[in-house]
C-alpha cells in the first residue's frame, strides 16, 4: 500500500515532469492557486493568456471551425495549436493529465493540412 507521504511525493515528481513538459511548448501562466475563481473557463479567457486569434478559433462551434480550415481562413495547424494551448493552460490550472503529449497532434495537424492541399 502506498502511504500519503510517498503519494505526495510522486505526486510532486509528476507535477514537475508535467510543468517541464508544458514549458516546452506553451509559456506558463503565472497562477496564484488561491485565488482562482470557481469558473476556470471565464478565468482562462479572461486572462490575457491567448492571442486574439487563439480565443477566436477556441470559442468557435466545431462546424464554424471546420468552413473556415475549408475555406483556408484557418489552417489545420492554427486550430490544433490554439486547442494545445488551451488544453496546456486547462492542465496547469485543474491538473486533468500527468502528461500531455503535444507533439504527436501538431504532426497529425501538419499531414491533414498536406493532404487537404492535395485534394
């Protein structure tokens, strides 16, 4: 069985790798855990964290979002980064994964907007 004190500290351990992970691709947003609001989602928004652009592809319904990667006003790329970013920020704030992997959609993003142009 696994004591408190040990959960605790890997915990922490994975809360490092997590922070480190993020950092790598997102800049972190400098967060004061005490004073977070209940409503995560306004918070997140409101932050200041996102481009203009970002908020705008973030906050879209999903057929909206896909005319405009249809239309070339966005790019597959555009829309995963900005859902990256959000799901970054969204981990750092409420802590869903003990890891993201971030790579792997940008090059999924890449290889559809390769085969769009194709078509």
């Amino acid at each position: 069985m696994v004591s408190a004190a040990h959960y605790t500290e890997i915990s922490a351990i994975a809360r490092k790798r997590r922070a480190a992970n993020i950092a790598a691709f997102y800049p972190e947003m400098d967060v004061d855990e005490a004073a977070l609001p209940n409503n995560l989602t306004e918070h997140a928004l409101k932050s200041g964290y996102y481009t203009t652009d970002e908020l705008e592809i973030i906050e879209s319904e999903a057929e909206d979002i896909l005319e405009k990667i249809r239309d070339g006003i966005w790019t597959s790329m555009e829309v995963t980064e900005a859902f990256c970013k959000a799901s970054a920020l969204a981990q750092q704030l409420v802590s869903l994964f003990v890891r993201m992997l971030i790579p792997r959609p940008d090059c999924n993003a890449d290889q559809l907007c390769h085969r769009s142009s194709v078509l």
